[in-house]
C-alpha cells in the first residue's frame, strides 16, 4: 500500500514541474527557424522607388540568367515536303506526266523497209544510207549485223507517248537471221543456261560494268544449253538465231526490245 501512494506523489511532483517550469528557447532541433519579412503597415507600396527595383533584380546571378536563356525553346522550321505530281508505280493505270519533267523528242519513219535498202554486191546491202550490212538474212547466210543498227531504236521507241513503230532499217530485220557478238550472261549462277543475256558493254548484274538497255541488249533463248564454267570470267562471244524485234513491256516500262531464238554459239 505505501509502494501505491509513493508512485501517485511521484507523479504529481512530476506533472507540477511541468506546470511551473520555465519555457526553453527552441533549437535547430526542435524547429526550423524560416525568415519571413515581416510587412510594415506605413510603408507604401507605391513609394519603392524604381532603384530599389533594379537593385533587387541585380542580385541574380550571371548563371541564373544563363540558364534561363538556355533552356528557352528553339523553333526549328522543318521544309517543306513537295510532293510529286505523276504516279511513280503506275497503280492508277494512267501515268501523268510531271510539268517540270523534260518529253523525249520521238521520231517516227514510216517508209516501207524495201526503201532503205541499197544492194552494194551479192552479200552486202546499205540500210538508210548508213548501215552496212553483209549476207542474205538464211539460217545458212545470216545477216552480220552491228549494235550501232540495234540501237538506232531507241529514238522511235517510247512507249509513255505510244511510240511502239520501230525504223525501217530495224523492221527489216525481224524474223530473218543473224549474227552478232558481244558479252553474255545469266541471271543467277548455273553450269549451263539455256537462257542468255546479250550486251554491247560488259556487266556482271550489279556493280561493274555498264547496265544495259533496251537497245543495246538482246534475250537469247539457245538451241543447246552452254555451258558456263569458271567465275568472275569475261564472257565474251558470237551468237547466230533468229531475231525478233518487239516490245517486252511492264505498263509503260520497256523491259526489253530483242530477242535472239534458236540460238547457236559459235565462237569466243
């Protein structure tokens, strides 16, 4: 019973100190002490002076003003994107021609082919004045023809304008036979092939050499499969057959204008 009253005093004198102790002064540890400037009623805001203004805004420092300029936005004006004004795939089905695009002058002959030959002898006539060819145009006799003649064509030919009517010195000589060199090929790599490529300048499908084109190339379809061994070889030979003069075409495009079939090769 006395350990019960002793804990009750004990606990009174406790709550009377601090009822009449002195109040402590706060520290950095009990608070955090904020600086305010306190507002004096008689003073005017109207009467600051404009010096004291700019003193103020002179405190900043040369950094803040840097980085405020920093990170203002840039305005970049991006160009503008012209758009073309022909279809490029043809997927309309009409190719509109583009006003800044230049039109290919064609020319256009329509003379009958017996009237640009000249015979010069038995074996050798005179096309237009220009060509001379040796022969009689036989599988036995064929014509010995140049790729100068070939591509002479290509000022008829353009089929965006209809121009499908080769010259008369070109017309002469589809269905007859002939004879012509130059470098060959194939599409991918074989053994054999049945099926050539035959240009006037050399070219191995991609980086060397000078791609063909329509006039200065002819598709060879052989009679026997060649053979095509070795790598990285300059082929370069004479071929016989039957030529065929005619457009191979996608839409508008003009993939190709000779062909060579029954094909013979006769030397290298």
């Amino acid at each position: 019973m006395r350990a019960f009253w002793a804990v009750v005093v004990l606990l009174a004198a406790v709550g009377f100190w601090f009822i009449v102790a002195p109040e402590r002064p706060a520290t950095s540890r009990d608070a955090l002490e904020l600086h305010v400037t306190q507002f004096d009623p008689s003073t005017d805001v109207e009467d600051t002076k404009p010096s004291e203004v700019a003193d103020a805004h002179s405190h900043k420092s040369a950094a803040d003003v840097e980085a405020n300029i920093n990170s203002a936005p840039t305005v970049v004006n991006a160009p503008a994107i012209v758009l073309p004004d022909f279809d490029l795939l043809g997927e309309s089905g009409t190719v509109i021609q583009s006003s800044a695009a230049p039109i290919k002058a064609v020319r256009t002959d329509t003379r009958n082919p017996s009237e640009v030959v000249r015979r010069i002898d038995e074996r050798t006539v005179e096309l237009d004045g220009r060509y001379r060819v040796v022969g009689n145009g036989s599988a036995s006799d064929p014509y010995v023809i140049s790729w100068e003649l070939l591509t002479s064509a290509s000022d008829f030919i353009d089929l965006a304008q209809g121009a499908r009517t080769a010259p008369p010195w070109v017309r002469l000589l589809d269905g007859t036979y002939v004879q012509i060199s130059g470098y060959y090929s194939t599409a991918v790599r074989v053994s054999v092939a049945k099926n050539l490529l035959l240009t006037l300048n050399r070219w191995d499908g991609c980086c060397i050499g000078v791609p063909p084109t329509p006039f200065d190339a002819i598709d060879i379809t052989m009679r026997d499969p060649l053979p095509m061994g070795g790598l990285h070889l300059i082929r370069f030979g004479t071929f016989r057959g039957q030529l065929r003069v005619e457009p191979i075409e996608a839409a508008t495009y003009l993939l190709g204008f000779y062909r060579l079939e029954d094909a013979t090769f006769e030397t290298k």
